[in-house]
C-alpha cells in the first residue's frame, strides 16, 4: 500500500479532492492501529465495523458477527488483511454477545465484554497492577500493559485454538479445539504441555469437559530432559524446546520459502482433533489460500482413546479424506443426533434390546447385517471368539441381544462390540469386515464413495443449509454495499470542507517533500515531542547523526523513542530526512523496529519518532548473566530474518550499514528487532550498488568501506558474521580486556579456533552450546563465510538464513583474509 501511495503523489497534489477520499478512507484504520487507552470501547454493531489493527494492519481485534441476522457477535482477533479474515483468537465462543454489547479497556480488570444491560459477558483475567494501556502487536498479541508498560495480560498466555509464530505455551497452557467450524463454544479436543513435559492430544466428554486418554504423545517426557514449553519461532518450526534449551522436538520438519514477501503462518488444533499447521502467501496471485504444511496425527481415523468416542461421534464411521481431514458418517440404520453436527453422535433408527428380543418372534426375522468392508470400533470389544468362522460370528452376535455389530478376520477371529460403538474407522489394513447388526427393512441403504453404506441424513443437511447461507450472504452483502456507498458520499463532502479548513494547521509539515510520506507515519510537531520527552530529558543514546530521547506521547500514552537530528549536520541531512521518512515508513516486520512518526519544522528541528523497546542486544549479551544458548540463537535467527527482509523482501532495498549489539533492540519475548535506519543507504531494486562516504562503527566494517569500493548489501553480511560471533562467544568483537594478544580480535581468533578444533575454547566449554555441537559448528562457519574480506565470497542474507537453519550445507570455510573464493549455491 505505501509503495502504491509514492506512486499516486503526483495525481494526488494536482487532485486535492481525492486526497480527502483517500484520507477519509484510511483516517479509521489509522486511529485504530494506535495504542488503545483506558475508557476506549468498542461496539458489536454490524453496520459499525471498528476494529483495533495491530501497527502493520496485519491483524484486527473486535467484532465479527456469528449469525447472518447479526445477532450474535464473536469478540475475536483475526487476520486483517487475507479476503477470508481467518479467527486466530476468540473471548466469549462459549457466551456469544448479543448485538449492543461493548468491549472496554478498564483501569481495574482490562478488557471487560458486557451485553446492552451491562452484565458482565467476559473479562480478562486477574491483573496484579493498574491498567494504562492496550495495543495489538503485529504478531497478533493483544497486550495489557501497566503503567511502566510491562505486560500485565496477553491473548498469547490466554490462547483459544490457534498459536502463531513468536507464540510460546508453558506447561499446563492448553489449546482447545473448537465444537464446529462456526461454533466457537469449547470443543472435544485438547493439546496440552503436561507436567512432565509430554506434549499430548486428548479428548474430553462435554459439558463435563472430564479429560480422557491422549490419542497423540510426542514423548518429550524424557526423565533427564523433559519439554519446558511448546514454542512457534518466527521462521515458522513449530517444536517442543527440552530443559536444557539446545535440543527440541521438531513437529515442523521445513517451512515453505519466504520469497515473494513471506507468508502468513498458523497451527490449529481443528475442532476434527487434527492439530495442523498452514501457511498463506502475503503476496502473488489473487486466489491465495491456505495451504496445509502438516498435520498430527497423521490419521485421525486410527487415532484411538480409550474413553470416549474418539475423532467422529459414537456410533459412526470415520474416514480420512485426501487431504488428512475426517469425514464422519452414521452407518446404514443410524442417523445423527444433532442434523447440524456431521461430526456429532449417531444414533439407532430403531429400539433394540433384550426384551425385544425374548418377545417369541424369531431373531431371524426381526435383525439382519449390513457387511462394511475394512471397518472397525476398536474400543467397543466385549468378547473375542477364536477361531471361528464368519458364518459362527454372524450367529453368535445375532443371538446375542447385548451385540451391536461384529467384526470378522480372516484369521477366523470374531470380535463382538456393544453400544456405543467408539472410534469407528475405515482402514485398509484390518483385511477385515464390520457386520452390523440392524433391523430388517434397514438392509442395503445407500452407499457412500469409499462403498460403505451411510445414512441419508448424515451430510445432506450441510449442504442445504450452505445453499441458503449464500442467498443471504448475497442479500445482505448487497444491503451494505448500498448504505456504505451513501455514507461515502456524504462523508466526501463535509470532509472536503473540513479538511480545507484545516489545512493551515499543518503549516510545520513540509511542503518541499520529494515524494509522499507513509500514511501510518504520524506527524509530530516540535512542541509535541518536547513535552513527549519532558525537554528532552531522559537520553538512551547517541550517535553520529543524533540523540535518542525516551518520550511518552500524551494524547495515547504511548512510550516512544524520539532521534532528534544534530543541527550540525550538513545541508544533504534534510534531503537524507525526507528519504528516511518516505522509504522506512513503508517497511513492516516483526525484526525491526517500526518507525511512528517524524517531525519537520525546518533543519534544526528535524526528528524521527520510534516505537520503544527497553533493552539493546549489547546490554543483554555483554551483561553479567550469561544468555543461554537457545536463546541465543533465537535472537541470531532473528537478526538474521529481519536483514533478508531488508535486503531482499521489502519494497525498496535497505543497506543499514551499522549492524552492531547496540542497534538490535530486543522485546518482551527476546525477540530481535533491527533498529536505527539513520546511517541506512538505501536503493531501489533495480539497482546493484551504490558509492557513500564510511559509515558504520569500528570492528564491524567491511573493507570495502576502506578501498573506496562500491558499498553493496555485502557490507551488512560481514558486519552480522561479526554479530554473529559476538552471539556464539558472547564477547565484544574487539575486546581491550584480552589485551593486545590473538584473542583480542574476535574474527582472527574464532578463525584459528575453528582451523586447530579448538571450538569448544569459543564458548568457553559452555555445557548446552556443545550438547548441540552440530548446530554450533554450522553457525561459526556461517560467521567465518559472513566475514571473508573478499565480498563476492561473502553469502547472501538468504543464503546466511538458509545455513543457519540447515537447510543448506555450509562448506568449510577459507581463511577470512586469503583469496581463494568459493562459491556456496542457492538452495
């Protein structure tokens, strides 16, 4: 959308009337994608569709109707920007809102959900402190901060049946599968890290919700390294990470490439139990879609609990469709209890019992059997007869008046089931029949496509009901294009008038601006940011081109790093200003640190405004309390994500020229976020290189800054493998405290080491580094190709990315400063 706004710029100076559309059009998304303060609210009103966008626009938190009469109301957080708004978090699925209901942030108990009486629906949770704000992250975490901004509540600690990358679950967090595809209410699956660090899929009875047998285990329950927490990083591997931090259990075994702008990734647990993951491009063809990457269980028909009905209801037949979902069928003589619910409990279309059968007519006449080739109920056994024929197991259950159905091998064993019959399935390999027992005149019903006889009434009644859900969608769709096209118009036109009244008020945004600035870029005046910072009071940094300053927005409250500019600088920093502004504007990734607002009131009163983070890279890694390992490697893994972005993904190419521990800021959850695009020179994707005077910071420059050398991305690549040696040894690449010997350059040192198999001196014999010795190797050989002196050598940030993950094998690397190129080929 920003490249798209720089491209219109020109249409839009010489049309003033369609900037104010555009301005009308985008002036809800942009007030809700700010912090969102106390006393705030939101409707559930369909013909009111406010929503609370995280930054990027990427997710939205609100409203979504459940019923085509809008009625009911789902408080939710779903995917913004994807035609099909995917739910990704549910509040009140168990109690749906009726339409008049609110949702308000209160100072006392957070988010707190009441109907137009104003009874209490749902709240939050318990808060140990006092409310100040609330924001949606761009990851899809919906936060509750204090006063000090340390989190209070968060949807990710609170999750319904989704987890999404940058999400971790503890132990004892549970996921709850939905009842139905629209029924938000709890359903009868659960996933679950238990105390002993297995990761288990169970069933539950409903409404008791009593917690029966797992039908999966990951066995990560091991006695001397158990799980710790089930975590989705941001490359999109869903694993179990161990107590020790270095090994995990991987569910995801590869992730689909991020080109062509990434995609958009989600693990479910289905309300059909099936815990999958999926992926969805951000950018490409229209009819974009999700697409499953795994599932577990691989069958869920062959899935078996040992209390409870399994996958399907009792009574029924499961059968596993192409692409891995169950589809769940009542046999011949049962139909389902609930017509709505396909995958609900089946039920016999006739009374069978014992007094029944003592009544003096022959058995013969009143109960036949329907043959069901390669089916089973498993758990439903009550008597096996061995060896017997087929025909002495027809006889025994048709005498039998407790026996519902047989089950007959070919190595003459009969099995005979009783109601309910549990976990019924379809499966090739039983090289067997089902013979169910029913009553005569319910013989030889139709069949369904795997040939197995099914009820009329199991699947046509969703069908029907899609049919007339469409008719209505379409009424009801046409209904709103109507009245919001009307509602446009009117809006056009007061807000022409107002707009141009205003205008003036604007006098301290520049009007000599190259190009237009990202919409989501706030315009600050100077007065604005020295009351937001106190005076500039509180300083957090300083550098060549300015000091950062920690500032509190006070129209929202939100906390703000502000770069106020040196006035020193030369003429070009104005026209360097306006760059920054118009191209880093457009740039949004969960690895870098979003740029809000900037103010222009002429070159001495030039500054950029920041969201705040609470800690660099260098406090955390040079620090007295050494980081572990893994996350160590998160935190490189992300550094590393957010560089490809810049350099490959994004819309106009990005050189940031001073990748070092004090420009990686790092959030709630550690995770890694590029700052500082002040020394940032950037390009445009058809070009390749660019020549500019020596930026960056001593011990992570390349040498091409020194040669006088066209500066390309290269440059990033060799100052992350200095980054990234500083991770894997957590030491200063140039160190004054090793003295003037071989350890006091970090990049000549970790080369020598790796050359005599010294490896193990780099992490100073650290115990969890080397139990993950593989891993180890791989990221000081992606360092050393990171750092050669020669930039053609050098791999590219996917390449870096791709080798950090295993997906490609990283060669034996030469000597950083010799001249033997090598050459690594592209996954």
């Amino acid at each position: 959308m920003a490249a798209t706004a720089a491209s219109l710029s020109p249409i839009l100076r010489r049309s003033p009337p369609l900037l104010v559309l555009l301005f009308l059009l985008l002036l809800p998304a942009f007030a809700a994608a700010q912090n969102i303060t106390v006393g705030q609210s939101l409707p559930a009103d369909a013909s009111n569709s406010t929503a609370w966008l995280s930054p990027s626009g990427e997710f939205a938190f609100g409203f979504r109707p459940l019923d085509e009469t809008n009625t009911t109301f789902l408080l939710c957080i779903w995917y913004a920007d994807i035609p099909d708004r995917t739910i990704v978090w549910s509040a009140n699925g168990d109690s749906p809102a009726p339409a008049g209901s609110t949702v308000q942030l209160s100072s006392t108990v957070g988010l707190v959900l009441a109907n137009p009486q104003g009874s209490e629906i749902w709240r939050s949770g318990q808060l140990s402190g006092g409310v100040a704000s609330a924001s949606l992250t761009d990851s899809g975490n919906f936060v509750i901060r204090a006063r000090n901004s340390s989190p209070l509540w968060e949807t990710f600690g609170n999750p319904t049946d989704t987890i999404l990358p940058s999400q971790t679950l503890g132990r004892g967090i549970i996921l709850s599968s939905r009842r139905s595809e629209s029924d938000f209410s709890k359903g009868r699956f659960r996933l679950i890290l238990q105390g002993d660090g297995n990761l288990v899929l169970t069933t539950v009875n409903l409404p008791t919700e009593q917690v029966n047998g797992a039908y999966y285990a990951a066995g990560t329950n091991s006695a001397t390294d158990p799980g710790t927490q089930l975590a989705f990083d941001e490359l999109g591997f869903l694993s179990v990470v161990r107590t020790n931090g270095g090994s995990r259990f991987n569910l995801t075994e590869s992730v689909p490439s991020s080109s062509n702008g990434g995609h958009y990734q989600r693990a479910i647990l289905r309300f059909d139990g099936v815990l999958t993951q999926y992926y969805y491009p951000k950018s490409g063809e229209s009819n974009r879609s999700w697409t499953h990457l795994w599932n577990q269980p691989e069958n869920i028909c062959t899935a078996n609990t040992d209390i409870g009905s399994g996958t399907c209801g009792f009574n029924s037949i499961c059968d596993l469709e192409s692409d891995g979902r169950p589809s769940c069928r009542c046999p011949t003589g049962y139909s389902l209890m609930d017509p709505d619910d396909p995958y609900g409990n089946c039920r016999a279309n006739y009374t069978q019992g014992c007094e029944e059968d003592n009544g003096g007519v022959r058995i013969e006449e009143l109960y036949g059997f329907e043959e069901i080739e390669n089916t089973d109920w498993p758990t439903s056994d009550y008597a096996l007869l061995e060896p017997f024929t087929e025909e002495g197991c027809r006889n025994s259950c048709l005498h039998d008046c407790m026996c519902a159905a047989a089950i007959f091998r070919s190595e003459n064993m009969c099995w005979k089931k009783k109601m309910p019959l549990s976990n019924g399935r379809l499966d090739g390999n039983l090289n067997g029949k089902a013979l169910l027992k029913v009553r005569r005149g319910n013989v030889s019903r139709r069949t369904g496509g795997s040939g197995w006889p099914i009820a009329p009434e199991a699947g046509d009644v969703v069908k029907r009901k899609d049919r007339e859900g469409l008719i209505v969608m379409g009424s009801v769709l046409f209904g709103i294009s109507a009245f919001v096209n009307v509602a446009l118009v009117i809006a056009i036109c007061l807000g022409f008038h107002f707009v141009y009244r205003k205008k003036n008020s604007f006098a301290a945004v520049s009007r000599e601006n190259d190009g237009a600035i990202e919409p989501n870029v706030r315009c600050f005046t100077y007065r604005e940011l020295e009351e937001a910072t106190d005076g500039f009071k509180e300083e957090l940094g300083r550098g060549a081109f300015g000091i950062v300053y920690k500032g509190v927005i006070r129209d929202n409250g939100r906390v703000v790093a502000v770069k106020k500019l040196n006035s020193s600088v030369n003429n070009d920093t104005a026209k360097e200003f306006r760059t920054e502004v118009s191209v880093i504007g457009q740039i949004h990734h969960k690895n870098l640190v979003r740029l809000v607002g900037y103010c222009e009131e002429g070159e001495q009163r030039q500054m950029l405004v920041y969201e705040y983070l609470n800690g660099t890279l260098a406090d955390y890694l040079f620090g007295e309390v050494k980081p572990s390992w893994s996350k160590r490697i998160h935190i490189a893994l992300g550094v590393a994500r957010g560089l490809l972005y810049l350099h490959e993904e994004c819309s106009t190419q990005v050189i940031h020229c001073d990748i070092k521990p004090q420009n990686i800021l790092l959030d709630d959850c550690q995770n890694a976020r590029i700052s500082d695009f002040g020394l940032a020179k950037l390009l445009q994707l058809n070009q390749s290189q660019t020549h500019t005077a020596i930026r960056g910071t001593r011990g992570y420059v390349a040498i091409e800054w020194f040669r006088n050398s066209p500066i390309t991305v290269k440059v990033d690549v060799y100052s992350f493998g200095v980054l990234l040696l500083e991770l894997i040894c957590c030491r200063k690449g140039v160190d004054s405290n090793e003295g003037a010997g071989e350890r006091a350059i970090l990049t000549d040192w970790a080369f020598d080491c790796y050359a005599e198999g010294g490896i193990d001196d780099l992490v100073d014999h650290e115990m969890e580094a080397l139990n993950d010795r593989e891993r180890l190797e791989e990221f000081v050989m992606t360092a050393l190709w990171c750092i050669q002196e020669e930039p053609s050598a050098r791999p590219t940030m996917r390449q870096v990315w791709q080798m950090l993950e295993g997906v490609l094998e990283v060669p034996d690397p030469p000597c950083p400063s010799g001249f033997t190129v090598t050459t690594i080929s592209k996954a």
